[in-house]
C-alpha cells in the first residue's frame, strides 16, 4: 500500500472513532460491558498503541535499525496483517501486553484531554508516513507486542486497522 493511501487509511479509520466517542453521552465514558474495558479505557489503549510508533518513527533511523535490524522478508498486504492480528488475537485469549495492562480508568474530565492527544499523535504518524522514504518504511522494523517484529509500514497499517477493530467493539457492544 502506498504511503499516502496509508495516511488516508489512518485518517479515515481514527474520524470514525473520534465521531462515534464525541456523539457518545458523557456518562458512558466509563462504563463498559462486564468484565470489559470502559470507553474510557478503549480510547487510552489507542493512545498508549500509537505513541511508541510515533516516538520510534522520531528516532534516528540508523538507531532503529542497530536496535531492531532490517526486515529479511517483503511487505505484507494490508488484508494479510489483518488476518495475522485476528489470528494472534485469538491465540492470545484476551491476554493485555504493556502500558495495558492494569489500565487506570480515565475519568470524565480525561476525555477531552485524550481524544485531543489521539488526534494530535493521528496526525503526527500521517506526517511521518508521507515523509518517510519508502525503503526505510520497508526495511526497518519495529517490535509489536503480539505481532513480533514487523516493518515499520506494516505496523501503521496494522494501526489503521486497530483503530477500526477498537471503533468496531466499541459500536457493537458500547
């Protein structure tokens, strides 16, 4: 997927999100189905998935690539990312990997303040996909946490994809 296409992917995927959490009544922000995550904490997980790509995507590029190395295989298309995540999501059984894990509860006067930061990093990671040229998107790697070490441009695809698979839980259940 092209760079651009992929910004756009983002831009389409977080806009759904951000309409359905600001229509929503302010009293649902922290509720959640039993045993679920609240909205609250849904849109805190998003923000807490996002900020370590753009923080590794500020790096110098010869850091990222002594820390984590080079890809050795071609990009995944974007339908093949989603199959893998869906895939190891159902392996992983519900488990929760870093700052995830024992999430606080954002209360009501976090919402604004967090909805303003996912926005804020959205665009920031637009920017530096289309800045970024394509053989670093291809060739550096990055480590995710259920995915294991993925090319940098498959895991903002895969971003754009967690954002529609939170937004979708969200709708469904919410």
């Amino acid at each position: 997927m092209h760079k651009d296409a992929i910004a756009e992917l983002l831009e389409v995927k977080h806009q759904t999100l951000f309409n359905w959490l600001e229509n929503q009544e302010m009293d649902k922000w922290q509720k959640g189905p039993e045993g679920k995550w609240t909205t609250g904490q849904q849109a805190l997980h998003l923000l807490q998935s996002i900020k370590p790509l753009n923080d590794a995507m500020s790096m110098p590029k010869f850091v990222l690539r002594y820390k984590f190395g080079k890809s050795n295989r071609e990009v995944r298309d974007y339908d093949t990312i989603v199959k893998r995540y869906q895939e190891r999501l159902e392996d992983a059984k519900g488990m929760t990997f870093g700052p995830s894990q024992n999430m606080k509860v954002p209360n009501d006067e976090d919402k604004h303040y967090l909805l303003n930061r996912l926005k804020a990093e959205n665009k920031k990671l637009q920017y530096k996909v289309k800045k970024w040229k394509d053989k670093d998107l291809d060739n550096l790697i990055l480590p995710h946490p259920l995915m294991g070490k993925m090319p940098v441009r498959e895991l903002v695809m895969w971003t754009a994809y967690h954002v529609e698979h939170h937004t979708q839980q969200l709708t469904e259940h919410y």
